[in-house]
C-alpha cells in the first residue's frame, strides 16, 4: 500500500512549495537514495542468490495464477483445495468478504499488471485479450464500492497504463486502442450512482446492473461506511478523469476525502473507523491506523504525489502528527477514541496496520517504520504468518491469516528506501514460510488458524496483485524489470499508475480546503522529499542499531515495560481505576467505586450478584468511562470461565502421495477419548467404517484394524461410534458430518460431546471434519485407494524429500443430515446463565457492551469472584501486567519448543498445553468496539 519510489534521487531536501514539474520527478523517487549507505550491518546478498529467490517467485506466482487459469477461471477466485472456482451465489455466503465477487474474473484483472511486473508480458497480452472477451460488468450482482474501486477498477487502470507502455515499446500490444480504458469508464459510470447522498460520501455497496435503490437492486439502504471505504477513491478516480478527460470521476473522490476531512475531531485530529453517510456522525469513535481506516491516510499523501495538490499532503501531515502523538506507542501502534485519544480502545492489533511502515517510508520518518516492521516480524517469526489480529502481549486474538501481502510492501519499501540486506533475508523468509505450510496442489491456499497450520478454501486476488509484485521487486534489479518502475505509483491493492498523470487533463480546481478548518504548524512540512543525511546519519548500523531492541519483544518482554501508561488514566492523587478480576461484592470500598462509577449491585435470590451500569449515574464523564471498562471485562472474565472449558481445534494432515503434508483440514475435537494436546500425534492410514455410520458392531473389523476408520455423523452418539471403531481395532477416528454443504469456512467448529455416561474406556483419538472437509478425504481414498493422515494438535512439517509431483484433490459430494450433541462457536453474552461444558464453543467472541450512554449489565456467581488471582498486582499500567514472569517465560519456552517446524515424520513432537491465550492477558484484553471485521 505504499508508493513505488527505487533507487533515483539527489538526496538533497526538495521544498514543499515546488513546483510540481520538479516535485513529480522526485517526490515519488527520493526515498531511497540513501541505498549506498548501507555497506555493513547483515551480510549482503549475492546477485546469485537474489536472482534465485526471485526466480523462486515467478515459479510461486506460475503455480497459482496457472491452477487459478486451469481450474477456476472465468470465476472470480480459486478455491485452492477443491481445486475449483468460488463463483457468487454458488457457494455458502461468507457475508462481507463475498462483496468483492462480482462474476467479472476477478483474479485476472486483478493480476494484469502483475504480469507485466514479473516480465510476462505474452501472458499479459493474453490475459488482456480474455478480459475484453469474457468479462461482463453488467451483473446482477450487489459488490462492495471500495473493493471494486482499487481492485476491479484499479486493475483494469494498470493494465491499461502498462499496455499503453509496451506498445509504445514497439514489440507487444500493437493492436491495443485504449480497449481497457473504455472498460474502466464502464465501470466508474455504474460506480457513480453510490454517490447520490447529501454528504458525497459513497453508498457502501452498490448493484452493477440496476444502480441503488431501486426494488432489483436490493442495496441502497444502508446507512454506515468505512472511513477507508469512502477514501480510497481519489487514485482510481482521479486517474479515470485524467486518462479520459471525464472530470466528474475526480470530482466526486474529491468531495468526499473533503466531506471526511471537514469531519475529522478537531481537538485530536483523528477520524473514526466509520460515518453515517447521510448525517456525517461518527458510528465507531475508535481511531487507529488498521482495518477501517488504513488507506483513507495513504491515499491522501499519495494523491499529493499523483495530482501535486498541497491541500493532501497538509492534511496528511495534520493526521500523521496526530498518529504519532496519541496511537504510535513505539513499536505499537494502538487504536485510541478520538475523543480521548488518550485513551486506548483496545489492547490488541489487526494485520492490515502492516502497511503502515511502508507508508512511513513514503513520508520519509524511517525510525518508526523500522521498529514497527521489526516487531511485526517477530510476531511472524513466532506463527509463521502474521495472525489476524494479536494481543499487545503478542499472543493470537484472530487467528486466521489469508495471505496478506501488506507486510511483504513494506519489506520493499524499507529495503529501497535502506539498502539493508537484512530486507532480503526477510523476504526469504517469507517465501520460505509460504512454500512450506501455504502452498497446496492447486494453489496456495490461506491459512485458517496460524497456531494448527489449518487451511482455508481460498486464495483472494489481492495475493496475486500484491504479493508476488512485491516479493519480485525485492529481490530485482532495476535490469530485470522492462520499464521503470520509479515512473509510477501503486495503489493500495499494488496496481500501477504512471505520475505523468499529475500534468494532463488538470481541469479540477485546485482550492486548498484544509486551511479553511485549521491552522496548520508549517514546522510538518518541511520536505517534500526527505533530506537522507538527515533520515541516515554517518552509520551504517542505524537500522540494525533501531532493531537490536527489538529482537526479543515477542518473547520475552514483559507488556508493561511497552505500552505507555497514559497521562490522563490515573488522575492526581488517584488510585487506579477497579479492574474486575479484584473485584469483590463484600468489599465496602469496591461497592463505592462501583456507586462512583453508575454501576449498581444487585443480589440475586439463587446467590448470584448481578451488576448494571447507568453511565448517566456516574460521578464524572471518567467514571463512566472507568464503569464501561468495568462492565467489559467483568463480561471478559466471565465468559473466560466458559473458555477455560474448551478445547482447541486440531488438524487432520494428508501426509501419503501426493500431498506430502500440504493439505490440512481443521477438525473439531471430542471431549472424550485420547486427548492429542497431551500426547503424540495418531498416524495412520484410513479406512470406511460397515456399517458407515458406525452405531452398530462393525462388519469389516478387518479393514479397519490398525487403521484411522471414517464414519458417518448421525443415528446415535459420538461415543458409541468411537468404541464400536476402538472395539474392531481402530487406532483412531474421523467423524464427517452428513449435513450436506457444511464446511469449516462458514459453520463454528465443534467439540464432539459424550454420551453422558463414563467415557474412560475410550483411548483412542476422535476428530470432526465437516461435509468439505470430509469429502477431501473420501475423494483422495476413491482416487489413491491408500491414504495416510495425521491427527494432531497443530500440522506438523512436512519432509520435502519425499514429494513427488503433485496432483490437485477434488470436492467430493456432501452426505445428509442428522442431529446430535455438538457445540456451537455462537454464543450471547448472557453472564447469569453460563454454558455448560458440553455446551461450550471454540473460538467464541464475547458480544460487546452498547456505548457508555446506554445500560449495561453483567452477572457474576460468588464462586467466580472467589476464582480470580489473588497475587498482588502493581497497577502500573492499565492495558496489561506480568503476573508471574518467570512462569510465563517458562510457559513461553516451553510452546516455542513444542511449536519448533523442524518435526521429521517420525520424531516425537512435545504438544503445547494449550493454543488459547492465557486468561489473565485475556480478560485484560478488552473490546471496546461493538462490531470489528476485517
């Protein structure tokens, strides 16, 4: 997500105030002219080497933009695992992530100029020739705005920018006449329609054949947008205008980055994650630079860099001094209120601030950027991937991982804009890790749960626009890329834009706004393009010097000596505020804090204390603020007591021929039978149960003596199933559900309950696969007749040596339906009435309290107060504390040992005790957000 400036630049200052003849050539360019200064610090990387991993890259990219040819397209994206297409309608909806299909080939236009980056241009003029052939934007279909802005739009806008450059080369796209451009045009027409509201700020989503509002077009009724969502037009947009001369596009980007900067907190500065689109009121007051926001603020340096209009860079600089003052926590970066930016709205990170060092690299501010990037790296290094979301203690609060490619753009960017080889070395891990747990037989598929190694059906188009683009850059040479790549921009999903841009079809009105709101500190601006003398002194070993501290935050530092304690948290004079694991109900002192805090106590008749908060009943705005905070992690501690309960998902790994390890479907576990977290992993081959639902004695013991038997969910209880399969000399289990269609990706994991009786006498091991998931297996044992798994708490590595060639695995069809005990991910925060443990979930999200002007109330049982820590606390630091140091180090050791990817087949792995986070980081680990997605 950040601006594609190599290698050229004086490294003398440019002033903001030059003219945009000079600004244009340089502003975008400058970053990195410091790349000489780095000869020493990591030991460099041969051109032998280099080119070898980027070699490396262009077979990665083959592999999946080949399977997604051979076995998806024309759909939108490849389903990696099925070997299939995921077309809109045809697969269980997965709710917002499916806006972004639009039934016109997404991944193709999504790689165009990808192709042209990794030198392919015969397959470019080819891919270009299907676009024009195939592609209809003309569904009837309801996408996402933003999404179909950078990635459709944005696509199609790069193809052609790079067609336009070839054929002036003389050699490919002879015969191209702006086919691509007019394809773009199309589409910003039927994107124009979501911009029919009072404030100028686009519908969220938007119906490509019949428009808004209109009865076919079911959307229009929305009320809300992202901040993002609505600012990351103006590239797209602006550069439509300027390659046809239709001014309308720029217009409409513009008013509404103007409408969001006119609602910006002024006291902080900051924006809100989203606005009512119709009233311009913040929804969610929370600020931070991730999901929600994220390219609302790369997009307005950037449009200072493409349309060379001052009024985006001083708003830029205006937020970026404000980021820095209340949500850069080095090297955390915190979502905060922008109300009380003070204040932190939660104690944990999303994936997609990763682009943020790359940003700051644009900006020129390389020490941030290197110490973030630095401790991103080490949460990567401790999962492989970068989780979802992670705790300010680094430990996974989101588990998921689909291949995001934000952290790989800012590697680029700080390589170019540093020369420090320890980038590459990055990069190669990177490429490592992807090739070792990610890649399948068709593709490379997203990681479902970083801490199992599970895999999910997906392979987004974003992978393919902006990993490999970024991971070839790395490790090119300017020689190995046919035009220069410093003559343009990248948008946010990486597709190229050429800066001459900035001088043609300049018909927009250049008013600068922001004056007109603010009076602006003139000390923000005074570099266009930063002085490298002053980014990189004489050393070096600067950047190594920046990380060196670094190296060891994932591991082994305590959070309390990161995160800062506010100012305003503690008042004078002022004990901290009463956190919910010391709270007791007998306490006078704690039931006055309450009484300050509008939070009434409640005794219910069956012993329980019930606890209700009126915010209006608080002695100050603080304390009300200290009352919801209260209220929420008495929900969080709680609901951990349901947690405790739990069982973590397991995994299933196709290890025989010829999927070697790669293929690994997430299973539910059983409360009954042998517990894998505490003992080695079951390996063996499977077989199908007689009769197939297991719930009688079986009739081919022979089959599956010694061998992991499939039965089939349904017409009696889980553990009956397991000893009739244990009695005919099973070694294991696999339960597959016979509801059909069912599937991992869109269904809550369950845990297998047993039968209400004693369970003792069942030693073997018992995992649920879905419907999906099962059929994998059922099509590879049709297809290979012998087929080995592995069940085990998390996938473990796989031998390399043994691979043979690969063969793609097919869907196999669902079976029917029945009912029996499973427990299900959903649940309601209801604190008076706790789940049972046959009832519990896995991965459970507590709801979230309403705001502070509303009632809250929570339930808690005499018995759970009196199940809290009772060692002291030093409340030095409201968003986390070391309980016990020693211990957590010792825990700590002992999962990297357990967790160690080096694992043979045959080497006896140490399971980790358990992949939830420990309870006391999670209650402290509040949410103050009441809906957060990705």
């Amino acid at each position: 997500m950040s601006e594609a400036g190599s290698g050229r630049g004086s490294g003398s200052s440019v002033p903001q105030r030059t003219p945009w003849s000079l600004v244009a050539a340089t502003a975008a360019l400058c970053l990195v002219s410091a790349t000489s200064v780095w000869t020493a610090g990591a030991a460099p990387m041969s051109r032998e080497e280099k080119q070898k991993l980027g070699n490396q890259v262009l077979e990665m990219f083959d592999h999946a933009y080949g399977n997604y040819m051979e076995h998806a397209y024309p759909a939108d994206e490849l389903m990696p695992l099925t070997c299939r297409g995921r077309v809109r309608g045809q697969e269980p909806s997965r709710g917002d992530v499916d806006d972004a299909l639009g039934k016109f080939s997404l991944t193709l236009i999504d790689s165009l100029d990808t192709l042209v980056v990794l030198n392919k241009t015969k397959e470019f003029e080819d891919a270009v020739r299907k676009v024009l052939r195939d592609v209809n934007l003309d569904n009837d279909v309801v996408v996402s705005v933003f999404e179909t802005n950078i990635r459709v739009l944005g696509g199609l806008l790069g193809g052609h920018s790079l067609a336009i450059m070839l054929k002036e080369k003389g050699e490919y796209m002879q015969w191209y006449n702006d086919e691509l451009l007019q394809m773009a045009k199309q589409l910003g027409y039927k994107l124009l329609p979501a911009f029919n509201t009072t404030s100028g700020l686009p519908y969220p989503r938007i119906n490509l054949k019949f428009g808004i509002r209109k009865p076919e077009a079911r959307t229009g009724t929305e009320t809300d947008t992202c901040t993002a969502c609505a600012g990351t037009l103006i590239l797209e947009f602006a550069a439509l205008s300027r390659f046809t001369g239709a001014t309308i596009f720029e217009e409409y980007a513009r008013k509404a980055l103007d409408f969001l900067w006119e609602k910006r907190q002024r006291s902080s500065n900051l924006v809100g994650v989203t606005i009512n689109i119709h009233t311009g009121d913040w929804v969610r007051k929370d600020s931070g630079v991730g999901a929600g926001i994220d390219s609302y603020y790369e997009y307005l340096l950037k449009a200072y860099v493409l349309l060379g209009d001052d009024s985006f860079l001083e708003r830029f600089n205006t937020h970026y001094e404000a980021i820095m003052r209340y949500i850069s926590q080095p090297p955390l970066l915190l979502d905060v209120h922008i109300h009380k930016p003070m204040l932190n709205a939660r104690t944990w990170m999303d994936a997609l601030l990763a682009f943020f060092p790359g940003l700051q690299v644009l900006k020129g501010d390389i020490r941030p950027a290197i110490e973030t990037h630095e401790m991103l790296y080490q949460v990567i290094k401790k999962h492989n991937f970068l989780p979802e979301a992670f705790t300010t203690d680094f430990r996974v609060h989101w588990a998921q991982h689909p291949l995001r490619p934000e952290f790989a753009e800012s590697t680029y960017f700080l390589y170019k804009a540093t020369g420090d080889p320890y980038y590459l070395e990055v990069g190669k891990t990177l490429i490592e890790n992807l090739n070792k747990y990610a890649r399948v037989p068709c593709g490379f598929a997203a990681m479902k749960d970083v801490r199992t190694g599970s895999h999910e059906d997906r392979m987004d188009s974003f992978f393919l626009a902006e990993m490999f683009k970024y991971l070839y850059l790395l490790f090119a040479d300017k020689e190995d890329i046919i035009f220069d790549i410093e003559d343009y921009i990248f948008t946010t999903e990486a597709h190229l834009l050429p800066l001459w841009l900035s001088t043609t079809n300049q018909s927009i009105s250049k008013k600068n706004t922001t004056s007109e709101y603010t009076e602006l500190d003139d000390s923000n601006f005074d570099w266009t393009c930063p002085n490298t003398q002053i980014l990189f002194p004489n050393d070096p070993l600067y950047a190594q010097s920046i990380r060196e501290p670094l190296k060891n935050v994932v591991d082994k530092s305590c959070p309390r000596g990161i995160i800062r304690v506010r100012e305003e948290s503690f008042r004078s004079g002022a004990k901290p505020p009463l956190r919910a694991r010391d709270f007791m109900a007998t306490n006078p002192e704690h039931l006055e804090i309450l009484k300050k805090m509008g939070v009434s106590l409640i005794h219910l008749k069956d012993g329980r204390v019930q606890l209700v908060q009126h915010a209006i009943q608080a002695a100050s705005s603080i304390d009300a603020e200290d009352g919801l905070r209260f209220m929420q992690e008495m929900i969080e501690l709680s609901s951990q007591q349901q947690k405790e309960q739990q069982l973590p998902p397991r995994a299933v790994q196709i290890i025989s021929h010829p999927f070697f390890g790669r293929v690994v479907l997430t299973a539910g576990p059983a409360q009954f039978g042998l517990d894998l977290s505490k003992h080695k992993e079951t390996r063996g081959f499977v077989a199908s149960s007689k009769p197939y639902n297991g719930c009688s004695e079986l009739t081919n013991p022979e089959a599956v003596m010694g061998k992991i038997a499939l039965i089939q969910r349904g017409q009696c209880m889980f553990a009956e199933k397991a000893r009739n399969i244990q009695n005919a000399g099973a070694i294991g289990g696999i339960v597959i559900d016979d509801n059909e269609g069912s599937s991992s990706d869109t269904a809550p994991l369950f845990q297998m309950a047993g039968d209400g009786k004693d369970t003792d006498d069942i030693k073997i091991p018992m995992l649920f696969l879905f419907s999906k998931e099962g059929s994998i297996i059922l099509d590879a044992l049709r297809d290979y007749e012998e087929v080995e798994v592995l069940l085990s708490d998390k996938a473990k590595d796989r031998d390399p040596e043994t691979e043979n060639e690969e063969q793609p695995s097919s869907e196999h069809d669902p079976q029917n339906q029945s009912a029996e005990p499973m427990t299900s991910n959903s649940q309601e925060v209801d604190l008076a009435d706790q789940e049972s443990p046959e009832e519990s979930s896995l991965n459970s999200h507590p709801e979230l309290l309403s705001p502070a002007d509303t009632d809250n109330a929570a339930s808690v049982s005499p018995s759970e107060q009196n199940s809290n820590p009772t060692e002291n606390h030093e409340p030095t630091s409201l968003d986390g504390e070391c309980t016990d140091l020693d211990n957590q180090l010792q825990e700590q050791s002992e999962t990297e040992e357990d967790s160690n990817p080096n694992v043979s087949w045959g080497k006896k792995v140490q399971p980790i005790d358990s992949i939830l986070a420990d309870w006391n980081e999670d209650i402290e680990a509040f949410e103050m957000m009441e809906k957060d997605e990705l």
